[in-house]
C-alpha cells in the first residue's frame, strides 16, 4: 500500500476529486493547509498599510491506495492541479506498512 500526498491549489480541487473519481478512487482525506516553496508568499494592502504574506493557503489530499494503482492516481492529479504557474503545488509518495478499520477490524488492502 501506498500513501499518496498532494498540496494543490484551492481552486483546483474540485478538478483534482473529479479526475480521481474518473480513476476509480473516492476515498481522501482533504484538509486546508498553509505553505510556501519557491512561490515565497506576496504583499497584500489592507486598509492603507502593506504587508507581507508567507504562508499562502493550499490544499493537502491524501489518499491511501494499492501498489498497482499509484501511478494512474499520480498522474490523474498531476493533470487535474497543473496550471503551468509557479505554486501548482507537489505530489509525494510514502509507503505504508499496515491500515486498520475500526469499525470492522479489517486491516491492510481490506481496510482501504
């Protein structure tokens, strides 16, 4: 099994679960974070002052899925969330060694 994380931006994230969807997979965890890489941030004015913002707000999937099926996942994101702009966000991979449902007891491909 495998971990699939992405950092989008918030705008395409309706794009992304589409694409996902397309593919198969209907489970992820979304949650809104805030970040920053080779985009460094910008100034915004407010009321008259300018100041300078670091953190730009994104938005992190994760999925947990199949060996077999990482690279159709990796690839439907990575079409869906591509804007050709600087901060279209990252895609990170992780192995994942067991998963457990609580409900069910269930563990590993049972549990996904």
């Amino acid at each position: 099994m495998k971990k699939i994380e992405a950092i989008i931006k918030p705008f395409k994230m309706d794009d992304v679960r589409e694409a996902l969807a397309d593919v198969g997979i209907a489970g992820m965890t979304v949650t809104e974070v805030k970040g920053f890489g080779r985009q460094k941030g910008h100034t915004e004015l407010y009321r008259g002052a300018e100041y300078q913002v670091d953190f730009l707000p994104k938005i992190k999937i994760d999925i947990i899925i199949d060996d077999d099926r990482v690279e159709q996942a990796v690839e439907a994101i990575e079409q869906a969330a591509k804007t050709g702009k600087i901060g279209d966000g990252k895609i990170f991979v992780y192995n994942v060694e067991s998963a457990l449902r609580i409900r069910t007891g269930e563990t590993d491909q049972d549990a996904i």
